[in-house]
C-alpha cells in the first residue's frame, strides 16, 4: 500500500513537518512524538489523501500523550480531500489545532483543467471564535492574467463548514 513520506525539520521548540502521499495506518507521521515541541507545524500541499484508517490513527494520536494539549498546532495548505475530512469528522480538529492555510478547487470550463488556489487565514477566512461569526472572503469566479476564466468547483457552504458559523463576504 502507497503510504505517506514525511520530512522534519526542528529548530529548538519548534517542529515543521512536511507530508507527502496517502495518509493511511502505515504513515510514519503517527510515530512522531510532538511533546518536546511547543509549536508544530503540518504542511500538507503534496498530500494525495487520507484514508478512513489513517483519519482514525489521526484522532488517537491527538488523544494520546504523542500531541499534548498545549502543542500548539498549525495545519497548513490543506488540499481540499483533507478539507473534506475536516468537514465529516467531528473532533478531526481538535483545541490544540488551527488551519492556517487551505486549498479550493477551481476549474477551467472550456478546458476542464483544474487549479489550486491557495486560501490563508486571515487574509481569505477566518473561522468562528468565542461565538464571534467567522468569514470567508472568496470569488465564485476568477478572470486569470492568462484570460482564463476560474470557476469555484465546490459548494462553499459545505466546502467552509469546518470553520463554524461564518458569513460569505464579495472580494
């Protein structure tokens, strides 16, 4: 079975792990002990998917003493297959987590090409915190430099879910 390739790098209390390929029961990922960190970062832009064995794994090494509590962690460029476990998985992210980064899906009509467009926290969403309504600032449609048209290729009320109750604003 294809698993996932992870590489760290640790600069003194601060650990950026890098995910490349299917995440499933046999991901080195599970194995890392995160407590000597106090902040970690998971980047997940070459991440193919998530199996339903490795989604379970992610929860019980959240659970267990690998990820304490107070290991901040940071989930960056986020592919939409994760989005969609984030989505389904009630607890998939926990207290301790925070998405900083996703990616949606835009299609080319005329081609049927699919783009990546990278969404950050802060700047295209942010989600709700303390009963504060979070937001999403997104374009249904995007005109490229190239003169290609970008079509939104999900259901944002559902693609956003994740991030609580939110409002959709026009950028």
């Amino acid at each position: 079975m294809e698993t996932s390739e992870i590489t760290l790098d640790a600069q003194g209390d601060v650990l950026f792990i890098k995910i490349k390929g299917f995440i499933s029961e046999t991901s080195e990922l599970f194995s890392q002990d995160l407590s000597p960190y106090k902040e970690v970062t998971l980047d997940f832009e070459h991440t193919t998917f998530i199996n339903s064995l490795g989604i379970r794994l992610w929860m019980e090494w959240f659970k267990g003493d690998k990820v304490p509590q107070n290991v901040k962690v940071k989930l960056i460029h986020c592919v939409p297959s994760l989005v969609s476990q984030f989505n389904m998985v009630r607890g998939f992210i926990n207290n301790s987590c925070s998405v900083e980064s996703i990616y949606a899906n835009y299609y080319i009509e005329d081609s049927a090409q699919e783009r990546k467009i990278l969404l950050v926290r802060g700047k295209d969403f942010e989600p709700e915190s303390n009963n504060q309504e979070g937001w999403v600032k997104i374009r249904e449609e995007i005109n490229t430099a190239e003169g290609d048209e970008l079509v939104l290729d999900t259901i944002k009320e559902k693609y956003f879910s994740f991030l609580g109750k939110i409002k959709f604003i026009d950028s």
